[in-house]
C-alpha cells in the first residue's frame, strides 16, 4: 500500500483527510504527511486501513491497479 493507494480510498470515499483519520484511528497529521510522501505507509497504518474499509490483500491489488492506471490516463471502470 502506498500513498496513492490511500489518497484514492479516501476520494473514493468522499472524506476529507480529519475524516479518513477518524475513520482509521490515527492522526491527521499522519495522513496529510502520508498524502505529500514526507511519511510512509507503515504496516500499521496499513493494517488499520484495511480493517477500518474491510479490505484483503485482493482488493488492495486491484485498488493499485485502478491508481496505476489512472497515473498513466486511463480512466477507472466502476
């Protein structure tokens, strides 16, 4: 999981940054920070993401998936 990766659940998710650390039991601070690349996503961090969004490792690959291909212009089928 990257920084991408959370960007793009959050969006998706219609929360703002104070939400999505709520949502995800860790600071703001953090998320912003994670958002820029000035931190990276821990194991932790990523353990809470997918407890808090109910997501398997499956789903995660086929979110990074979705964010490299945006990344390169190809537009998401939902």
């Amino acid at each position: 999981m990257n920084k991408d990766i959370i960007k793009y659940l959050r969006r998706s998710y219609n929360l703002n940054q104070r939400e999505f650390a709520k949502l995800v039991d860790v600071s703001f601070a953090l998320i912003a920070l994670v958002e820029v690349g000035k931190r990276r996503v821990t194991a932790n961090l990523e353990s809470k993401v997918k407890d808090a969004f109910d997501l398997d490792d499956h789903q995660i690959q086929s979110i990074s998936a979705i964010v490299k291909g945006i990344s390169e212009g190809v537009p998401p089928f939902f």
